[in-house]
C-alpha cells in the first residue's frame, strides 16, 4: 500500500458526501435464483428475508428458466467452461457463429457480431465506424454506455431534445454536409420506460441520409407483437442500421450483448471493434443459453403477452393508489419521489413489507427526479402484484403521499 493517508482522506471524504447527501448505494445480497420472489439479506450478514421482485429485467422470467439452465449444461459438457482466447484468435466455436445467426434472423437484420456485454458493445461502436468529420446526435437520455461509446468517438457529437422530433430535425438541418450522420437513441428508455419513436425517426434518417442506432436492451425479446423489439413495435423492421442489445435482461439474464445490423458495418466492426479484439470471448454456457431462449421466444409469444398484462395491471392499479408515475407503455414504470431521500426511505419500508424495489437518484437520474424504479415480469402471477401493491399503498399512507402531485410531494420533503 503505497499512498499517503492524505490521498486516503480524500477518498474517504468523497465517500462521506455521497452517503450525506442520501446517495450512498448499497447491495441487498440475493441467496438464491433470480425470480418472482427472491431470499434477500439486508445489510449483508442480516437474517434473510423472502421478498417480491419489482426490480429485476427479467421481464421474460427466463434467467432461471429450467431449459435455459439445462442448455447452459450441455455447452459445458460440449463446448467446456471457456475459451481463453479473443475471438479472433482461437475464441470462436461454431456456436458463436450459430448465435450471431440466430440472433440475425430474430431481428431482421443482415448480420450479428457478439460482445461480452452491451455495454463494450456500446463503447465499440461509434469509435470503430465513425471519422472526425461524422456527427453522432443523441437523444438527451439515452443510456450511460452510449455515452461512453460517444465519448471514444473522434466524431463530433450533439444532442436532441428527449424524443423532441422537431428538435432533432433542425440538428439533421444543422449538420446536413457531414459525410456520414448517425442519430443514436435507445428504444426503451432504462430510466422512465417510454419508447422511442422509431418510426418517426426512420423517416428522418431517410430525409437525411443519416444512419439510425438503437439500443434495445429494454425491449428485445418482448416488444412488439412477437417480441423482436422496438423496430417491430413501430413497423421498422430491417430499416435500423445498427441494433445493440443484451442476453443479461430478457434473454436469460447472464451477461453478454451484440450488435446487429447492416452486413458491411458488421463486417468493419470485426475488423476495428476494439473491445471484440482485446476482450475474451462469450463464455459457452452464455452462448448455448441464449440460443435456448431463442427457441422459447420463436415458439411462443405467451411470455410477452403475460408480461403485457401484468405491466397493464400494475401501471392501472398504482395510479389508481395514488401514486404520481411516469406514463408509458413499457415493463418499466417509475414510481416518482423526486427526493432522494424520500425514495431510499420508502425502499427500506417496502423492504420490511416483503417487497424488493430500490429508489434511483442522482447521478443515475437527473437531480430532483429520485424514484422507485418498479419492472414487471412474465414471473409475476397477479398474486405477487397484488401483494405487492397492498404494500405499497401501506407505506404511501404512512408517508402521507398517496394522490399527491409534485408539489405537494415536494413541500413534504423540504
Ligand atoms: C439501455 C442499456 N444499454 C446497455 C446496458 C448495458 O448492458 P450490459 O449489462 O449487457 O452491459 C444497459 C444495462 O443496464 C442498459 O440499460
């Protein structure tokens, strides 16, 4: 140990203003497998308790899926535990290529290059196929991993305003004479669960020559009518450019991502992605799993359909409680606080009551807008929401908060 106890300080102060400021994070341990339920211990060591999960992206209830789990044994038993290798040098089976395959044909694409996470998909991306001169224009709020991506990009980088079609035309206008133009958005935003318009912003791209990049983490495998994802949900199929997306929520829950997308910019990412040359490979076990879930999901839409009831029950019922929600049509439904420590308090409630649900806030929201991020999942039964709504309401009286607005959400904190 090398530095100086004034460098501990340092540290250690930073760490003492986060935790003042009611923004200190810490990790509920889960003891067994993610789940409609889960055993939670709180702080660690404590006694574990069974809780609802209302906070997990295991929109399909697959992560523990017993056909998933099996598959994932037959690729140990097949393709063995690892690789040792990036891709391109002895890191690819024939079930890596059998996955991008796959996974091409879910989303109507041309072609799929696999990553170890969406996230290393996401920072790959942009440096790899842009040139200083390129322009990246992003939605405001699209995910931390695009931001990143962006931030390795020698291209030159602007925003539009969230979801403001008008506003992103006049940077379309702006930057018309660049060589190439990309508009990056997610297609379920992970923070307040709304949708992009993707319909609207294919025309755009095709008005302006421009490419359109789509992070669907949050929709591949349940939106639309058969849960190809958001280009399916508004009808533009094969006309995205670059899909990114992960195998760590729907698509089992493990880990792993892939960009999927026109042939010739797969093709390049092969050659220049930075975090596929230098980072290992996807692990067997991943990749023979997620092909499992395919299998699911191309057999039956039955598990996006149950999660669309379940994510329309529990949007209807905790207005109808009261609560102040942010609007959508998605599994993800923000239960709004704005008060950072209004949300961490209500958490620590819902806690005892038996629910699993944890409270967001600055820097993973923007300052003032805390919330209780709750996710549905084809695991719930209505039993689980209904047990989980009584508890909710229980802790909102408490709080003296149910059917209040902003405001007046806002007065009881200050
Ligand atoms: C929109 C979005 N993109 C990318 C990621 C990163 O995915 P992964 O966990 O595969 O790195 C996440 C995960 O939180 C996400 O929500």
């Amino acid at each position: 140990m090398s530095y100086s106890d004034q460098t501990r300080l340092s540290y250690e102060a930073i760490l003492q203003d986060i935790e003042e400021k009611g923004l200190y994070k810490n990790e509920r341990i889960i003891c067994d497998p993610q789940g409609a339920e889960v055993k939670v211990e709180f702080p660690a060591g404590s006694e574990q308790k069974q809780l609802i999960n209302m906070c997990s992206n295991n929109y399909l209830g697959l992560s523990s899926h017993p056909e998933v789990i099996k598959a994932a044994h037959e690729a140990l038993d097949h393709r063995g535990y690892g690789l040792s290798s990036v891709r391109f040098i002895c890191g690819t089976q024939d079930i890596h290529k059998e996955l991008e395959a796959r996974l091409s044909t879910f989303l109507g694409t041309e072609d799929t290059i696999l990553f170890s996470s969406c996230f290393d998909a996401n920072a790959a991306v942009f440096e790899a196929l842009l040139d200083a001169d390129d322009i990246m224009i992003s939605d405001r709020l699209v995910h931390a991993s695009i931001i990143d991506g962006m931030r390795l990009a020698k291209a030159q980088h602007d925003t539009y305003k969230h979801s403001d079609m008008k506003h992103l035309r006049k940077k379309l206008e702006m930057y018309q004479d660049r060589p190439r133009k990309i508009i990056i958005t997610d297609g379920v935003f992970s923070m307040d669960g709304d949708i992009a318009k993707l319909d609207e912003i294919v025309q755009l791209a095709e008005e302006f020559d421009a490419m359109v990049f789509v992070d669907d983490s949050h929709a591949t495998g349940f939106m639309g009518k058969s849960g190809r994802g958001v280009h399916e949900l508004c009808g533009a199929i094969g006309k995205i450019d670059l899909i990114s997306t992960t195998f760590g929520k729907a698509l089992g829950g493990a880990s792993g991502g892939c960009i999927s997308g026109r042939k010739e910019l797969i093709d390049l990412l092969r050659q220049r992605a930075r975090p596929y040359l230098f980072s290992n490979t996807l692990a067997p076990t991943i990749t023979m799993a997620t092909m499992k879930v395919l299998d699911i999901l191309e057999a039956s839409t039955e598990r996006r359909d149950k999660l669309e009831n379940n994510m329309k029950w529990w949007r209807k019922a905790m207005a109808e409680a009261g609560f102040i929600l942010v609007e959508g049509d998605s599994p993800i439904v923000p239960i709004m606080f704005y008060d950072a420590k209004l949300a961490q308090a209500f958490s620590k409630d819902l806690y005892q009551e038996g629910v699993f649900a944890v409270g967001f806030f600055f820097p993973v929201v923007a300052q003032g807008q805390a919330r209780i991020r709750t996710q549905l999942s084809a695991a719930h039964d209505l039993e689980h929401l209904e047990r989980a709504l009584a508890a909710f309401i229980k802790i909102g009286k408490k709080h003296d908060i149910l059917g209040k607005n902003k405001e007046e959400l806002l007065k009881i904190t200050q």
